[in-house]
C-alpha cells in the first residue's frame, strides 16, 4: 500500500526566478479541448486519434539558462528524495504536470536527470520545463506501477505516452437478478448482478454472439417488465430462439440447466458442452423422438457457428490478450487481439500519443499499465516486443485479477504465430490511418485556401439546433480536427431559457454559444489547474459553422461581438434552392457570398461538418423526445413526484405496463404507498372525462 503522501518539493529561489521565462521559451503548457459532455462513441475498429508526431531531436536547442533552472529544481528534489520505491511528477510554473515516472529508486532515478549532458532533446526540454517535483512513496514497485498508470490516466502529461481511448468495451451478461436469468450486452460499471464474459472488441460482435448463444441455449434476452407481461410466447419462442420460461413452456430446472450450459460455454468448456449435446442428440435419435433431436442438432449447429465466426482460433491458447507494436514516420500503432474460451473475440486497433524518441518497447509498456488500469486481464498477456519490467507488470496484474498472469514474448509456435497475425494488422492500421489524416490535412488545407483564413485550421466547431414547435428543444457541438471527427468532445445543450420564444432559432443558438464561450471566457478559480482532453487539439476554435443564411450569421456575429471574440473565424453555409446538396453558399461576416462548384472537395467537407451536426442534434433531441413522451402519462397524477415516477419506471419499465398494473402491484413499488397505488390506478381506469 501507499506508504507517504504526495511531498511537494519547491524549486530553490534561484531556479523560482524565471519559471515564467523558461516555460514561454519552451512552449510547454499542454493545449487541448475541454472535458465536454462526450455523444455515445461510434464502434469504429480502430481508436483514437492519430496525434502530430513531435519531431525530439530538431528545432531550436533548449537555452542552456532555463535547462540549469530545470536541474536546479531537480537536485533540490534529490536531496528530499527517498532511496525506495515510489511515483513521481515533474510540474511546470503554471502547476501542470509533465511527467509521471516510477522508480524502484527514486533518489538514483531523479538524480540521473540532474546530470548536465547525455539527455536526448524530449527529456532536455522536460527538465528545462521543470520547477517542482512532487514524490509518492509506495511500499513495492508493483504499487508504484499501478499508481503511475492511474495517475497518467488521469492526469494526461505532455511527456507521457498517452492512451487516449474514450470508449468502454462491450461485455456479455448472464444476470443473476431473476430466476430465469436474462441474456444482453452490457456496456459500462459492472454494478448488476450476474456473470460477465468479454471484453469483446466491438458491439457487432457482441450481437452476433448472443443471436448464436440464443439458437444454442435458447435463452431469453428480453427485459424483466416485458418477461412479466407476457400471457402467452413471443416470436423469439416461435423462431427457437427462446424456449419460452415467461409462459412456463420451460420448467425452471430445464432453464436452469439451459443457462449452466451457456455459463460452462462462455467459460471456455465449449468441447464438453457440444459432448454433451451430442450424446443427448444420439439419445433422442435412438429413442425415435426425432423432433427433439433436431433440436439438439440446431443447438450444435449454432455452436459450431459461433466459433466459426470468429475468424481465427487458437488451438492451443484458451484465454489471452496479443499486443503487437508498430511504428512508422514517428507514429506508433498497438493492436490488440481479444482471445477467450479459445475463441477470437475481435481486435481494436489503437494511436497511443507519443514523441519520436520513445522506443516500441518503451511504448508498448506503458500501453499496457494505462489499459489495464481500468479493465481485467486475462490469464496471458502475449506481446510483440520484450518490456522492460514485464515481471513487475506481470505481479501488479497478478494482484488486480487475484489469479497468476503471465506477460510473455513467444519466439516459436502458435503463440508466435498469434503475434505475427497482429503485428501484420498493425502495420496495416498504421497504413490506414496515415493516408486517412493525409486525405483530412489537404481538406483543412483547402478549407484555408477558400475562406482565406490566416493558418491550418486545427479545430472547427459545428452547431445546430433542433425542436418540435419549440417543444424538447436542444442544441449541439461538433467537433472536427486533423484527425477527423472527435467523437469525444461533442457537446449537446439542453436550452433552459425560460422565456424563450418556441421556436426561436436565434434565441436557442445565442443561448448555446454564449454558453459555450464564456466557460472559455471565465478564469479558472484559484489553484484550480486547467486540464484539457486532449492536449493534440487546441482549446480554442480556429473556425464556427452554423447553419442557416445571412440572417443566421448576423445575429451570430452579434453574440461574438458582445462576448469579444475577435479570433475565432464564423461562417454559416445555407442551403441550396430546394434544398439540394451542392447548391449550398457560404456567408462571412463582411465578406461577400462564397459559391463552390457542386464537386469541390471542400464543399463536400463542409457538407459532411454540417450533416454529421444534423445528425448528431437529431439523435439528441430524439433521446429527448422519447423520454418527455415515456413520463407524460405520469406528470399529471397528483402526489405523484420525480422520485415516484422514476420509481415506477423503473419497476414496470414502460407507462403501459403501469396502466395495467393492478393495486397490489403498484403498491410493491417501493416508495408506494397502498393510497398512491390507488391514486396511480383510479388515474388510469377513470372515465376519461373524470381525470
């Protein structure tokens, strides 16, 4: 466990001096987006963004004056430094941090950056950034390796490799809440009862193996409210997807066993399930119950399908995770096979952040503290490239899952095999990747030419708006970069204003921006450090799009002139005669009307900006709409409050299945009392003209 808290050790007078100097010479202080509210992320195979490649060992060299203010502080650390094990974290005059290591020594790691020479150009400018470092003592070097991985998680230092994966991984649950245990995919907090099987890497394969495991094990996927509903099967009986315990077509020892055997499938003892299915088929068959046995042989099928799905299967690995490393043109590629139960459960592939100097093993190493900070690991963790403290790893794993992990190189066999396979997916997601933010570069190269713009956008923000006559109305914030969409910086706004006109688009997009900028606007309190999402894409926007015309963009241009924003470039794009897609115009504030050929590259950029917004209001407002409609039926019961209607909802699960409920139902809902159970049914069973 942690032994010491976190011992802030100032820099002495002299290396204090100039810590302003130093930090606006270097150019240190990490600029990225804010923590918005993220949109449900797209199931891409590959993730994360590919970042600018910092070129270490070109440009200016680091003034030899804030370099020996730099190891002024870090000798001053040195004498304060214990000689055990323990994190530590090298920060800058604005309190950023630019570096989170892990030491077995402290004392001998942070004096070998108190020497003068030998420092490539990433670490010269790293220590001539430096004016505190702050020290956590830990009782193992294990412990320091998993406080390192959270607290680069968390903290995002501009020296660090980063790992920037906004999504969770999509699991398979069996609940354990009810006696005929549900089938689902499940995504998120692990928090409901029941088993969970994955991580799978994506949702489509997720789907595909439930679809298979519910022809095989016949079990039920619907909710809770629906199964109790039920008077007679549904058409996943029908189709020998489901056998049917709602209706009692399955006693519970038959559902019983039907999920002991999902369980045992799931859990990697698919040969002995498919024996016994088997046998059971030749027992049918011998006993002439045909139709049974052709129920077995559907089920077997089913199975064989399922593996057969996954592309390629181990014969000899049952449950592991394969990394393989590849790195080109100063940009690094992970990508990560998913194996359990003996069984391809897809792959991801992933763009960690980091500068040239950093070697693939060094890369790779702290790829895996950061992405097993917050997911479970297998039994076998197989690898491209040998890491420096894999056994360290390996015991800090050990410790997380409670079960003996071992992070292995392989150099003969199907091991081997399995990590050439993904080194070669690798190297081809790197490729990908490349020529895609190639394609993306001489997009916003056009996008500057057009619109005469002073330099490259980096970051172009889309807003649109969205209601129903002024009803559930909500506005959205896109966002686009060198990288393409950033999913993970979305924003929608519920609009609040009260005396709001229904329908006043002005008024709904005045109220969305000002918002947004003065959050920018506003100072941070004091002593609170400004940490941006993602240090690659700048805070704020080099470009606005809205849509709509002139009108749209006056009133607009308005809003930034009353919050002052003189450097942020505004544009709206509205729409062609009839609506027809490359008949859009494009309006600047004082700046005459821009009209592109119908197959301008740029045109359909800025078309894909605007259509991505649409889609992404629409989707919002729809989520809006769908629950203001799912609650109506409740807002007019009196006595009936938030906290009650939630209640019920959750209990019944939608507002038919409240009406149909009898008194003594409604009255098991806690929070229920046996007069509001009254109240909640009299409201639905009245005449309609006594409610």
């Amino acid at each position: 466990m942690i032994d010491d808290p976190t011992e802030p050790i100032p820099a002495p007078a002299d290396a204090a001096a100039a810590p302003e100097a130093a930090a606006e010479a270097l150019d240190v202080a990490a600029q990225g987006a804010p923590e918005l509210d993220p949109d449900t992320a797209a199931e891409d195979e590959e993730d994360g963004a590919l970042p600018d490649a910092a070129d270490d060992d070109s440009g200016e060299p680091v003034p030899e004056g804030p370099l020996a203010l730099g190891r002024a502080a870090i000798e001053h650390a040195v004498k304060h430094a214990p000689q055990s094990p323990g994190v530590y974290r090298m920060l800058n005059a604005a309190n950023d941090v630019l570096y989170v290591g892990k030491a077995k020594n402290v004392k001998k790691r942070l004096s070998s950056y108190a020497r003068p020479t030998g420092h490539v150009m990433r670490i010269a400018r790293m220590i001539a950034a430096t004016v505190m470092v702050e020290i956590i003592s830990t009782a193992t070097e294990t412990e320091a390796l998993l406080l390192e991985a959270n607290l680069i998680k968390q903290l995002r230092p501009r020296f660090n490799v980063l790992l920037r994966d906004d999504k969770s991984f999509p699991y398979i649950l069996l609940s354990g809440d009810h006696w005929a245990p549900q089938i689902l995919k499940h995504r998120g907090a692990q928090s409901r009862p029941g088993r969970y099987f994955g991580p799978f890497a994506s949702v489509g394969a997720v789907n595909r193996t439930i679809t298979a495991l519910q022809r095989a094990f016949l079990m039920r996927s619907c909710t809770d409210s629906f199964f109790e509903s039920r008077t007679r099967p549904c058409l996943l009986y029908q189709i020998r997807r489901c056998s049917g315990p709602c209706t009692g077509e399955i006693d519970f020892p038959g559902y019983t066993e039907l999920v002991k055997e999902a369980k045992d499938f799931l859990s990697g003892r698919s040969r002995a399930v498919k024996q016994q299915l088997a046998g059971e088929m030749e027992r049918a068959s011998d006993e002439l119950e045909f139709e049974r046995a052709a129920l077995y042989r559907d089920r077997l099928a089913a199975l064989s399908a399922i593996q057969s799905q996954q592309g390629i299967n181990p014969r000899t690995v049952e449950e592991a995770d394969v990394f393989a490393i590849h790195q080109e043109g100063g940009y690094s590629c992970v990508e990560v096979f998913f194996f359990r139960t003996g069984q391809n459960w897809g792959n991801r592939a992933y763009f960690p952040r980091a500068e040239k100097s950093f070697t693939a093993e060094e890369v790779l190493a702290s790829f895996l503290a950061q992405f097993y900070d917050d997911k479970p690991p297998p039994k076998m963790i197989l690898l491209s490239h040998a890491i420096e403290d894999a056994e360290v790893l390996a015991s800090a794993l050990c410790i997380k899952a409670g079960f003996k992990v071992e992070v292995i190189t392989p150099q003969r066999g199907e091991k081997k095999e399995l990590v050439a396979h993904a080194l070669t997916n690798a190297r081809e997601a790197l490729g990908r990747k490349l020529a895609d933010t190639a394609t993306q570069a001489r997009l916003l190269q056009g996008i500057c030419t057009t619109l005469g713009l002073p330099q490259v956008p980096k970051r172009i923000e889309v807003y649109d708006n969205s209601h129903i006559q002024g009803t559930n109305a909500v506005g959205a914030m896109i966002v686009a970069g060198p990288d393409g969409f950033l999913k993970n910086q979305y924003r929608k706004f519920n609009i609040k204003s009260e005396g709001l006109t229904p329908g006043d688009d002005y008024a709904m997009m005045k109220e969305v921006l000002q918002r947004r900028f003065k959050r920018l606007l506003t100072p941070p309190a004091e002593g609170e450090a400004v940490r941006p999402k993602d240090d690659d894409v700048p805070l704020w926007p080099d470009l606005v799009i809205i849509d709509g015309g002139r009108g749209q963009l006056n009133a607009v241009k308005e809003i930034f002139d009353a919050l002052e924003l003189k450097h942020v470039t505004l544009m709206s794009v509205a729409k062609g005669p009839e609506r027809d897609a490359g008949q859009e115009t494009l309006f600047m504030p004082d700046r005459p009307a821009i009209k592109l050929q119908p197959r301008d590259p740029v045109l359909y950029f800025i078309q894909r900006l605007r259509d991505e917004a649409h889609r992404f209001v629409i989707g919002s407002h729809r989520t809006l709409r769908k629950k203001d409609i799912r609650e109506a039926g409740l807002q007019e019961i009196p006595g009936i409050g938030p906290t009650r209607k939630r209640a019920l909802l959750h209990h019944f699960g939608t507002l038919k299945a409240i009406e149909r409920a009898s008194v003594g139902d409604l009255g098991k809902v806690p929070g229920i009392s046996a007069e509001s159970a009254r109240k909640i049914f009299d409201f639905f069973h009245a005449p309609a003209g006594q409610r």
